[in-house]
C-alpha cells in the first residue's frame, strides 16, 4: 500500500477572485499615480525655480551672485548643524526615557506632550525666541560664555545685550525639530526585537548596557533618518529665524556678537516684498540653491540611514 502525497496547489489554480484583482490593480494604478505625482511636481518646482533664477545667474549684476549667496549659505548649514548637534542627545535621551525607562502612565502623555510641539506655528516660537528666550539668555547665559569661554571662537563676543543671536536661533530650531527626532527614534526603539532584550539582559548586562548593546545598534539607521529629516526642517525654517536674528552681511562662528550671518529663508521672507526685476529672480536663485542644498541633505540621509540598517542587520 503506497501513500500518495498531494501536490499543494498554487494559487492561480483555485482561481483569484476577480473582485479582489480588480481591488489590487486599483491599488497598485492610486500607488504609482501618486509616486509619479510626485516626482512631476518637484521636478515643475525645480524648473521654475532655474528658469526664474537663470537671470540673475548670467546677467550682469553690481555684485557676483556667489558673493551674495555665500554668507547666507553659510548662516542656512551652520544655525541648522547648532540645532541638531543641541537637539538629538536630547530627543535620543527622551525617546529611550518613554520607550524603556518611565512607566506606561507616564510614556504615553509624555509623548502625546512632545509631538504636539509639532503642531505649534513657527510664528509662536519665534515671538517666544524674541520675546522670552532673548533676553533671558542675553542677561545670564551670554556674559558667562564670555567671561569663562571667550578663548574659544564661538563664544569669543562681544557679547550682544538684546540676545538676537545665531545660539538664540539654534535654540529655538532645536526645540522646534525636537518632536522629529523623538518621535521616530522612539518608535524604532520600540521595534527592538524583545528577544534580543531579553538575551542580553539574561546575560547579566545592566538596562543601560542592554540598550547600548542591543536598542541603539538597532535603531541607529532611525536615529540618522529622524536627525536628518530635522536637519531639513532647520535649513528651510523662515519665520522664527527671521523674527529672532539680527542679520549681517558676513561669515562669522561667533555665536553671542550682536552680528549674525543670516539664513537664505529668513534673507528671502525679509527682502521679498521690497524687491523687484533683477533681485527677484537673485531671491528667487538662493530659493534654487536652498532646494538643491535640502535635497542633497535627503539623498545623503537615506544613503546613511541604508548603510546604519545594513549595518545593524549584519
């Protein structure tokens, strides 16, 4: 007597229901719809932007477009690179106090509190930057950094008396990218395989050796992208920047001087309504230069953040 083993059946054997690969092909149409949608309308907004900038980028202008552009260039990278080197150990830090440190009572309202500082406008932050956070830093923070740390160049001052300062920015920038960060940090703690918690706490590691052994070697690649994501929210931020700085024409890393470089948003939400002909289209050529800046900024995250997972998977 011989058994006879049944072939399993494949799928397209039984028949697929229509209804269901009708709902498929819908899906899969909406899907690369809204892919394609997306890439049609950066690539209209990049075309715009270096066809309206063309003009000043070739015509004859009282002064080169680098020139001009450079300062704010540099005022953009280096008040977005304060913010997120002040934001991350804080956003990493409460994103592993709500995922593995405080009790269920308290992580959830935590970070309900924390992604709603999301939700504030820009506007708000900024008239707290000019109205609160200024002068308290301007009375106490900035002469300290003076006095004790005038040797290093970031703090070397004169130290200004109203506060407007590129600190006082980057402050109010790494509050405002702070809910980025946490957020996908935490979630990405929160997908730690429990197996590999459970086997490292078994082998006698303390919590905090447990997490950096097994928590943050997994979530790097999350780390990375929500810092970079935040780091793009900071380069493009116009409002707070612009309510809160003292700009000047020039390359400084003093941080507490009364003059500042200023940021390509901020110089474009001050300069616009008074502009016209030739020094639209120059604005209109730093937005280009911020968009490639933003873009290049994104195309690097993802690079880092799929060599941290290959990284961590490995």
């Amino acid at each position: 007597m011989t058994a006879t083993i049944e072939r399993p059946r494949r799928h397209h054997e039984f028949g697929a229901d229509p209804r269901r690969r009708r709902g498929d092909r819908a899906f899969g149409g909406l899907a690369t719809g809204a892919g394609i949608l997306i890439l049609v309308t950066l690539a209209a907004v990049a075309a715009f932007l270096f066809r309206e900038a063309l003009p000043a980028l070739t015509g004859d202008t009282d002064e080169p477009f680098v020139e001009y552009v450079g300062p704010l260039v540099f005022g953009t990278i280096w008040a977005a690179f304060l913010a997120l080197l002040l934001a991350t150990p804080l956003a990493v830090a409460v994103a592993l106090f709500t995922s593995h440190y405080a009790p269920r009572r308290l992580a959830a309202p935590l970070g309900y509190f924390i992604d709603l500082l999301a939700a504030v406008p820009s506007v708000v932050y900024g008239l707290w930057g000019f109205g609160v956070l200024a002068p308290v830093l301007a009375r106490s923070v900035y002469p300290w950094l003076e006095d004790h740390l005038g040797f290093i160049p970031l703090f070397k001052g004169p130290a200004t008396a109203s506060g407007r300062t590129l600190m006082t920015v980057a402050v109010v920038l790494a509050v405002m990218i702070l809910p980025i960060i946490t957020a996908i940090s935490r979630e990405v703690f929160l997908q730690t395989p429990r197996l590999h918690e459970e086997a490292s706490l078994a082998l006698g590691a303390t919590r905090w050796e447990m997490i950096r052994q097994a928590v943050i070697p997994y979530g790097r690649s999350g780390i990375i992208s929500g810092a970079m994501l935040g780091l793009g929210r900071a380069l493009g931020e116009t409002m707070a920047v612009a309510l809160i700085i003292s700009p000047a024409d020039l390359i400084t890393f003093n941080v507490i001087s009364p003059q500042n470089p200023n940021t390509i948003a901020a110089n474009i939400a001050l300069t616009f309504p008074e502009s016209s002909g030739i020094e639209v289209n120059r604005l209109i050529a730093t937005g280009l230069v911020l968009f490639l800046l933003t873009f290049a900024v994104n195309v690097l995250a993802r690079r880092i953040a799929r060599a941290g997972f290959s990284g961590a998977a490995g």
